[in-house]
C-alpha cells in the first residue's frame, strides 16, 4: 500500500473511532506517552488485605483502627454490610477505618446485604453470617447471580449452618438462616472455584464450637490462602496448614482488636504501573511495596516481568521496574494460577513482546466478573492480535501492527486497566465504561496520567 493509501485508511479508522465515541460517549481516548515515563506513583490500598482485615475487626472484641485502607466500590459494600450486621464501621477519612467488633456476635434479626459484584465480600460475609442470630440474605448485580458459589454453601452446611441458595442453583442470592450457634466439624472443600471459599471458613472457624477440620479436593491456590493465615495469625489465632491438604483452626480462639493495623499498598493495582514500565522502557516505582509484601501478585513483577528482562529493584521507598530496550521485551510461558487477576495485565503487554506469551491455568477466570478468558482474545483480537484461546488460558503472539479500537470492558476493572496499557504505546486505544474501575481504584485514570509527567 502506497503513503496516500496508508494515510486514507488512516483517517477512515479515526473516522470510526470519533463515530463510536458519539454513539458511546461513556468512553475515555488513551493519549500515547510523548517520552519515556520516569514516575513514582502511589495506589490504593489492598483490597483483598481490606475487606479481610475488616472481617477481622468486625469478629474481634473491641476497637480496631485499619490504616490505609482502600476506599473502592468492594470495600464500600463490605462496610455497609457491616454495618448492616450490626457492626460499628466509621470511616474517619479515605485510607482509615474505625471498626468496633462485636466479639463473633451477630444479633441482628434479619438483614439485607447487597454485595453488587463483589466475589470477596459476598464470600467471607455468607460464612461470617453463619454466626447469626437471625435471617441474613445475600445479593448483587446480574452478573453476581451468575458465579457460583456452591463448593461453599455445601461446606458450610457440613460444619453445622442453614445456608441456601435461593433459586437452588447455587448462585446468589444466598439465604442463610442462623440460630446463634456454628458448630463446626470436619469437611471436604472443592477449592479448585476460589481460595476465597477456604479463608472464608478459616476466618470464622475459631468461633466455631468444635473448631474446623477442613480437607482440600483440587488444586488448591495457596498464595492468597496464606495472606489470610498471616492476618489472623497477626489478630491473634493460629491455623495449622498440613502440607496444603489440610487446615485446622481450633476453637475457643478470639481475634484481638487492633489499635493500629496497617494495609499495604495493593500488588495488584501496581502491577499495570509496572507493565507500564515493561513496554515503554521508563522506570517506575510504587510506593510502600517491597518483595515481603504478604500479596502474592507482587510475583508479577519480581518473577514475570524480572524473566521478561524487566529490571526490578527493591528500593526503600518501593518495587522500582525499568523496562528494557525497545524490541528486547521478552514472552513468557506462565502458570498464573495462584496470581490470577494480574494475568490480564500480562496479555495487554504481550503483543508488545518479541516472542509468544503463553498464560495457562486460569481457567477459573472465566467464572469472575466476566468470562476474562473469552474477554481478553476478543479484545485483543480486536485489536488486530493474534491469539489463540484454550479452555484454561491463551497464547498471544507478537504484534508490531495493533490497530486502535474501542475496547469492550464486560464491567470489569481489571479489563478497563489492563487494555487502557495498550493506549501508552498505540494511538486511538479507547475505552468503553472506564467509570468501572473504580470497583477497586476510583482514581486509576487520573493515577495513569502521571505517567505522561
């Protein structure tokens, strides 16, 4: 094709871009970055270390205060199903939360939580109402009726609890009768579906009668399993974890309340700053994270990104990536099974690779926000990639043509943040709905523009 060719279809593809973006005006226009970024950038705090160390609190006896708390649409949800518990939850400012725990009572007579699309909060709150008195259901948004949660309604009503589903398809919304009391026991957990189904037993269980006794069916995902571990064992009770087939909480344990318990940044957030990085060969460094963090996803950028020859250093004020030179941005072939959410971060850089991206074992993805396998090839795909899809993940090829696109994002966050990379390196990258990010990064957009200086 000669230059006036190219420069035609050029125009026609912005052409249809301005058109989309009249038909969709809820849509954001990604600037490609005029230099290479040199930034520290501060994110939220963790959500999952949030909605755990609020679970916590609510069960200890007495005051705690948590520091740096995320404020985000899944933690707004969770305090106000707190709340609606019977829990004191006082939000004193955006990072810090007063929490007066109820000592593993729930006297409520009946409540109504709604939990949006928040897979975390519905899961640890149908176990911790198995220690109510009273009728507690549980719902959200279409989307959440359609992710089962099953594999925990069955333990729980092993261990002694009345919890159904109400439509017996083992999908919200979820009627949990309590009578006060949770007996606990031995069970078998399918926890293949989500970890969060086992730290959803463990953080309850020291209230238990009996104390629990839980044996894993499947491939379990440890790494998220042990930050719940570490928190309770920082709020005072101990598990015992057999070889990661078995884990026992015993009774009588109770949380103790924290005057000052502090949540680190979320690894997860930071990981599209450090990919960022990867692709435009800048440096970036997060604030507050370190190679201790107790979040697995800082693997994403320790292991991945260090293997895709990413420079990473642990400095005192953060997790410092520099990416490398232009076209020396290596593939990788990864089991991204226990740091799942930041696979999709690692298929919108992919393209930019000088070899194929192979992300294998996430097959229960597909049953989170939105079917994030199938969302992440056609998105690609719509981009002009070259990818091929499996049941259980995707090989993305190399791409030194992307095409810009108006990207669908399912209301999904980590879709939205993820692709929104692509529009550092690529013009005419836009984004439909970016108001979803803020399920867990309210100010993502605004944090991204740093980047540009």
């Amino acid at each position: 094709m000669d230059m006036d060719g190219a420069l035609l279809m050029q125009q026609a593809q912005w052409s249809i871009l301005l058109l989309k973006e009249f038909l969709y005006p809820d849509s954001l226009l990604i600037a490609p970055l005029s230099h290479i970024p040199n930034v520290r950038i501060t994110v939220p705090g963790s959500k999952s270390i949030t909605n755990r160390a609020l679970i916590l609190a609510a069960l200890a006896d007495g005051k705690s205060l948590l520091s740096g708390a995320l404020d985000a649409d899944d933690t707004r949800v969770m305090i106000d199903s707190l709340q609606q518990l019977g829990i004191e939850v006082v939000r004193e400012d955006d990072t810090t939360i007063q929490v007066n725990g109820s000592g593993g009572k729930i006297t409520v007579e009946a409540a109504e939580l709604f939990l949006s699309n928040s897979g975390t909060s519905i899961r640890f709150l149908t176990a911790m109402s198995s220690l109510a008195q009273g009728t507690i259901r549980l719902d959200g948004v279409e989307r959440m009726r359609q992710r089962p949660q099953n594999d925990l309604i069955v333990a729980l009503n092993a261990l002694g609890a009345h919890v159904r589903s109400e439509f017996d398809n083992g999908c919200p919304p979820i009627v949990v009768q309590g009578n006060g009391t949770f007996h606990g026991g031995k069970v078998v957990l399918r926890a293949e579906a989500s970890s969060q189904f086992l730290t959803a037993l463990l953080m309850v269980a020291p209230y238990s009668q009996q104390g629990v006794e839980i044996e894993i069916e499947g491939n379990l995902r440890p790494l998220y399993v042990e930050i719940t571990r570490s928190m309770m064992r920082q709020w005072g009770v101990d598990t015992l974890n057999v070889n990661g087939e078995r884990f026992i909480a015993a009774p009588n344990q109770k949380y103790l309340p924290q005057p000052c318990y502090a949540i680190e940044p979320d690894a997860s957030s930071a990981s599209y700053f450090f990919a960022a990085a990867a692709i435009t060969g800048g440096t970036v460094t997060v604030a507050g994270l370190s190679r201790e963090a107790l979040q697995g996803d800082i693997l994403f950028a320790t292991d991945i990104l260090a293997e895709m020859g990413c420079k990473v250093e642990d400095r005192t004020e953060g997790i410092t990536v520099t990416g490398p030179l232009p076209g020396q941005l290596r593939g990788v072939d990864k089991d991204m099974s226990a740091i799942s959410d930041t696979s999709l971060t690692l298929a919108a850089i992919a393209p930019f690779a000088n070899s194929p991206t192979t992300i294998r074992n996430v097959a229960h993805s597909r049953l989170q926000e939105c079917d994030r396998i199938s969302a992440v090839c056609t998105e690609l795909k719509r981009m002009g990639v070259t990818v091929e899809e499996r049941p259980d993940g995707y090989t993305i090829q190399p791409c030194e043509n992307i095409q810009p696109a108006l990207i669908e994002t399912y209301h999904d966050h980590r879709i939205a943040m993820s692709f929104a990379l692509v529009g550092l390196r690529v013009p005419g990258i836009t984004i439909n709905d970016p108001g979803c990010a803020a399920k867990t990064f309210p100010n993502y957009w605004e944090t991204l523009r740093r980047l540009a200086g």
